[in-house]
C-alpha cells in the first residue's frame, strides 16, 4: 500500500476552518482570485467588521487566507495551495479506500 505524508495538524486547522458558514462564505467571496478589503468582505453580512475580521484571522491560521496591507487598507487573498493540499489528501484517501474495496472484492469472488 502507498502512504502519502499529510500534515495532520494543517488539515486539521483547514478543517475546522472550513466548519464555519460564515467562513465558507468568505472563501466563497475570495476565490475569484481578486484581493478583497474587509469593507468588501463584509457586505451581505449582518455582523461587524471585528466579528467578520475574527473569522479572516480564523481562514489566515489556518493558511485558507493571506492579507496585504495596501495604502490603508489591508487586502484578503485566498491561498489556493491549502485547497490543493486537502485536495491530495482526498484522492489519497478515495485511493486508499478504492485499494480495500478491490481486495475485499477479490476475497469475496474467491
């Protein structure tokens, strides 16, 4: 069987990130690739700026989201290679389990 190396603790960070709709939400709002302002970020929403930014800080610990201080303001990126990260991890794991099922198979035809 072929292992791949996951970092458990980044998926784990990703995860619980991601378990939060207001999160899901923003990464929602960032994957069209452009830079976002928190003033940006926060229409639609019926909450405060602080309450959005504490959720940004959320998607930044766990490496979904990066900001850039522009003039004054400060700009929310969304880091695609965290998406690519889990995304490997699923395949693997589909592999993984697709690797049981065959050999389960082949047990139960014998």
């Amino acid at each position: 069987m072929h292992k791949t190396t996951v970092n458990h603790q980044s998926l784990v960070l990703l995860f619980a990130a991601l378990g939060d709709p207001v999160r899901i939400h923003l990464v929602d709002k960032l994957s069209d690739g452009q830079g976002h302002s928190i003033t940006e970020l926060v229409e639609g929403f019926k909450m405060s700026r602080q309450a959005v930014r504490k959720h940004l800080q959320a998607l930044e610990l766990a490496k979904l989201v990066k900001s850039l201080k522009l003039g004054r303001e400060q700009h929310f990126h969304l880091m695609r290679d965290k998406f690519t990260e889990a995304q490997e991890y699923f395949i693997e794991v589909s592999r993984q389990w697709d690797e049981n099922l065959d050999r389960l198979k082949r047990y139960v035809d014998e």
